[in-house]
C-alpha cells in the first residue's frame, strides 16, 4: 500500500511551505520525526506543523518569543489556552494543545528542555456530540444516486461504476475516506470478500467488505483498462487511472450525489463510517466488532454508538408507548 510523504509543515508532498517563525527549525525536527518514527498520517502531522507554527507565531506577538523554547512559561501557556478558547472551537484548542504537549515531549528526550510548561494545565472540556448519520433509508438514496445522474445524463458510465463503488465502500466497509483513496487492487482479497486498509498511524487491518460493494468493485475493474496490474489503484480519478482519486475529491463526489439524492449537504464521508456502525449497532452487531471494523484503537471511541443507539431507541418508545 501506497503512502504520501509528509515534509514540515506543508501539504503532503509538497515543500516547507513557512519557516520564517521562531522555533522553526526544532518544529521541523519534531515534524520529521512525526513521519520517520512515530509514522504519524500525513494529515495529522500537517495540522500538528500549523497548530505549533500558529503558537509561536502567538507568542512572539505576546511575549516577545524568539524561538527558546525552555523559556516559555506555565503562565504564558494558561493565557494562551484562555485566550483561544474564545476565538477557537473547543476541538481546535484541544488539537492545538495536544500537539504542543507532543512537541514537549520531543523537546524532553532531546534535552533541549528541561521540563514542560504545559504540565498540570487541563484541556477545555470537550462536549461529546452524538454522530451525525443517515437513516437506512436515506443511504438507499445515496447509493442510487450516481444511476439517477447518469439516466439524466450528467456522469458518464465508468464516472457511475466508479461513484457506486466508492459509496458502498464508504458505507459497506465503515472506511475513512484516507483509507478508501489508499485502496489498490492487490489489497483487495475478492476470493474471501476481504480489504487490507491502512489506518491512522499507518496500522494495517483487514476488514469485511459485503458483497455488494465487493461486486462494485470488480465491475470497476472490469471497465477500467489499466486495472491489469494489481498495484494499481482502485479509486482514480478518471478512466485512464493515470492518477489516484484524493480525499477532497471524493468530498465534492459526496456532496454532489447528497444533492441528488436530497439530502443534507453538509454531511460528509465520515458521517458513511458513522453510519455504517450504527446501522451495524442496530443489527445486533458486538461493540468489539464494530471496534475491529473500524479500527479503534480503544473501545471507549466505539463506544459513542451506544449512545446513537439508546437516543433512537427513546426516540421509537416514545412514539410507540402508551406511557411515553
């Protein structure tokens, strides 16, 4: 499986895109080692590189801050967090620090710091919303979409091949949408109707794929020439699979069939995984399955769709009961 090098605080792929703040140069260290030996995903280490630029951008305008970072004090890091927790969501600030507890760290086992200012300062609280996701009947609605764009005349045949195997992918399998545009074809295990994907901190799992997006995916590559060789991708982003299908794209795919199919435009390919495991949830599935499934690290995370689970249920009884 393919992986996206990460270089300091640009995009994946592309150079550094600003090192002209202090402390840049021990940043770009810690990124680096992100990448070389925590093997971090690309994505995280893009917003670790902009939260800690963003900070020592803050604290030079505060304090004057010249790059030392052993100068930084408890003090300047509890303003810091009061300060942003009116101009960040609470998710931000809570990213912001977390890489900068990261960043400690680092700055500890290198000896370039003595101890951490962060120690002893709490994170903002945050608020646990419950996932967003779709009905049962409303994902029929998004599967069917790309055949009612293509009857309209609107994405050619391979576009509609291609567009139903993503959702179901999406969908069938709970994937995060990194892991989808991962995908090549000798992941795909088409005798057992099994996936190897490549998750969040480059972990590999292998998970169910169902049938109907499994069969998806053969008929993509049945229309797609350059599918002969087993390395290639599976998601590309047009006929020639000269180029691999990357996650804003498949973003905008989702938002356009959302359109078609009605519904909400806001939602995007995270809410597919949240959907999966609730739908699962509601089928009887085991917390732990969904866990393996989805590739949670801890149970706790699962968790949360327990709580999906239970509100639909108060949901139904009190339509329901007599009592409610």
């Amino acid at each position: 499986m393919r992986t996206t090098a990460m270089t300091p605080l640009g995009k994946p792929g592309q150079p550094i895109a600003d090192c002209s703040f202090p402390g840049a140069s021990s940043v770009s260290h810690f990124i680096l080692s992100l990448s070389s030996e925590r093997r971090m995903a690309s994505y995280t280490i893009r917003n670790y590189g902009q939260a800690l630029r963003d900070f020592c951008l803050w604290a030079q305008k505060e304090s004057g801050f010249d790059g030392d970072f052993s100068r930084l004090s408890r003090r300047l890091m509890r303003d810091f967090i009061v300060e942003k927790q009116h101009t960040h969501a609470r998710t931000t600030l809570h990213n912001h620090l977390a890489a900068l507890r990261s960043f400690y760290r680092y700055l500890l086992r290198k000896g370039i710091v003595e101890s951490s200012p962060l120690t002893g300062l709490r994170s903002p609280k945050l608020l646990h919303k419950l996932p967003r996701f779709l009905t049962e009947q409303q994902t029929l609605k998004l599967l069917k979409a790309p055949a009612k764009l293509q009857a309209a005349e609107h994405i050619s045949e391979w576009t509609r091949i291609r567009d139903e195997a993503l959702l179901e992918c999406l969908y069938g399998a709970g994937l995060r949408v990194s892991e989808l545009c991962g995908m090549d074809y000798d992941n795909v295990n088409f005798t057992n109707g099994l996936i190897r994907v490549l998750g969040k901190g480059n972990k590999e799992r292998i998970v169910p794929i169902g049938a109907v997006a499994l069969a998806a995916i053969v008929k993509l590559r049945n229309v797609t020439p350059r599918c002969l060789h087993t390395n290639a991708p599976v998601f590309t982003t047009d006929e020639s699979a000269a180029h691999r299908l990357y996650p804003r794209a498949v973003q905008l795919l989702l938002k356009r069939y959302l359109d078609a199919a009605g519904l909400p435009q806001d939602l995007t390919p995270h809410k597919l995984r949240h959907t999966c495991a609730t739908h699962m949830l509601n089928h009887e599935a085991d917390l732990r399955i969904i866990q393996e499934q989805l590739g949670h690290a801890s149970l706790s995370t699962t968790q949360i769709y327990t709580h999906v689970s239970l509100a639909r249920l108060k949901s139904v009884h009190a339509r329901a009961h007599p009592r409610a």
